[in-house]
C-alpha cells in the first residue's frame, strides 16, 4: 500500500503560526494569503477494492475562522485526480488570530456537499452513512491554528484521512467455483453493519458524538477477484469515535439460490487512516476469520 497524502503548500502574507509559519504579501489594513494545495507524487489510481487513492476527490475546502466566528470559506474544484489547488489573494486583518481549517474530498461538479455536509468544518457530518461500497467517500483533512499577521515563511501541511476503512473478503470463492451447481452458491450481494460516529471536528481532530450503528443492506459485491481467488465483498468509511475504537461487526451473504450466511465477529479494531479488514471463508464455513488492520499509507489492522 502506497503512503498517499495532500501536500499543503501555503504562501501567506506576514503570518506567524504557534504551530507553523507562512509567507505573506502585506497592504496597509490587509494581509493577502496565496495557498497552493497539491497531491503527493506517490498517488495512484484507485483499484476495485478501494485502495484509497484518492482518485475521486474533485474538491478542496478552507475555512478561516476567527475564534468563534467563521471568517471565510473558499471551496476550489478540479476534475478528479487533480492534485493541486490554489487559494489566490486572500485578504486578512493583520491585528487578528486565524484557525485554518481544510478537508478534501468528493463533491458535485460545482462544489457543493455529496458525501458529506461541510457547512462548518468544525462539525463535517456523513451524509447516508448507510451507503457503502464506494470508495468515492474517501476524505482527508487537517488544520494550522492561531496564526497571527507577522513574518513571511513558508510550510507544508499534509492532510490525512479522519476515516477508517472497512473491508469485508470473501476467501472461499475457489472451493465454491469448483462445487456442483456452483453458480448457485456464489454470492450476489451483502448486508452488513458496524458502529462509528457520523460527526468530526477537523479543528480538533476528532469524531463527534456517541457511535451509532451503521447498516448497509444488499449492496452489490465490490471488489474482484486477486490473484489467491479472495474477493472484497464490502467497503464502508466510518469515523472512529476518538480516533480508534471497537466495533462488532455483523456480515450476511445471499447467495444467487437465495440462500443467506450471517456472521459476527466481536471486537473488530477501527482506526483514523488505517483499512481493517476482515478475511474469512464466509460462504462454505463459519468460524475461520482473520481481521487485521492495515494503515492505508502507513500500514493494516489484522484481527484474528
């Protein structure tokens, strides 16, 4: 899994950060700020199993706030897989405190909220949590807080995923293929659910409220078959309550009979930038699943 990043290239006239530093073109009652957003060169395309490549993201958000109140918003827009964007002129009071704030993610052509609601990025919330398989609600977000008019530098600031990643792997495709009838037995779709805050903070970095329960019913298999004849059935994005968290996670498979397999694993790991995945052999046996957790740039959650 390759590590896949936003790199934040921000040119802010005279501002000095208590985290970070930026360059600025100062007038008299004004500082003017030029930031230039762009993807890390490691960026892929994302394949049928929701690597997180980011390749669906088409919008990038900043909002300035002062304290309290909220400043401005600039939404940018690209086309997909765009990998820099750029905030021109920008002018702010040199005498004033500023929280930049920014999420990056999938929107409508014109900018506006698809996945999630993005009013204030001081409480981003998922819009149909129960839509799963699609790796278009991919999001990534940061933030530089209290910065103050004063000197001119420059920084970049890399965005990171509030989300973990859910993938739901079907390892028994090959016993089912070589069954009498085996069309019959091979799965058309899932039903699954797992627990996870719907809200996030971006200036504090974290999720929102107490963990709901999240069911996503007969999706369409996902994934296609690899090389070792697994297949991810499911992927969903949720926001872990504190940033990691435990969820039980319920799974039933249809089969093309009509024939229908539950199972439950206990205590399933879910973590902020990390894919947990859940492997098993969930068509010819219960019992024989391995959950593991993976960072999606910097490594996996296994559960056995």
């Amino acid at each position: 899994m390759k590590r896949i990043s936003f790199i934040l290239t921000l040119i802010v006239a005279a501002i000095l950060c208590s985290c970070s530093k930026f360059s600025i073109a100062q007038g008299e009652d004004s500082a003017s700020i030029s930031i230039s957003v762009s993807m890390d060169d490691g960026l892929t395309k994302a394949t049928a199993d929701g690597d997180g490549a980011a390749a669906n993201v088409n919008r990038c958000i900043l909002q300035i706030w002062n304290g309290d109140n909220l400043y401005k918003t600039i939404v940018m827009t690209a086309p997909s897989g765009t990998r820099e964007y750029s905030f021109i002129d920008v002018n702010l009071n040199p005498e004033e405190t500023y929280d930049f704030l920014f999420w990056a993610d999938c929107g409508t052509a014109d900018g506006g909220d698809l996945y999630y609601s993005t009013e204030s990025l001081k409480s981003v919330r998922l819009l149909q949590p129960e839509r799963g398989n699609d790796d278009a609600a991919d999001a990534f977000c940061n933030c530089v807080l209290g910065c103050r008019v004063e000197a001119g530098y420059k920084t970049r600031l890399i965005l990171r995923r509030p989300l973990a990643q859910l993938n739901i792997i079907a390892r028994d495709l090959p016993a089912i293929a070589e069954m009498t009838f085996a069309e019959e037995f091979a799965p058309k779709s899932v039903s699954y659910s797992v627990s996870g805050c719907t809200c996030f903070d971006v200036r504090e970095g974290k999720a929102m409220g107490e963990p709901v329960h999240i069911t996503v019913n007969g999706a369409l298999l996902y994934g296609e078959s690899v090389a070792d004849g697994s297949r991810t059935l499911a992927m969903t994005y949720v926001f872990p309550q504190s940033g990691e968290s435990v969820s039980a996670v319920d799974i039933e498979v249809k089969s093309a009979n009509g024939a229908v397999i539950a199972t439950s694993c206990e205590n399933v790991p879910l973590k902020a930038n990390f894919r947990t995945n859940i492997i098993g052999s969930l068509m010819t046996a219960k019992g024989e699943f391995s959950v593991f957790l993976s960072p999606m740039f910097d490594g996996e959650i296994n559960a056995w």
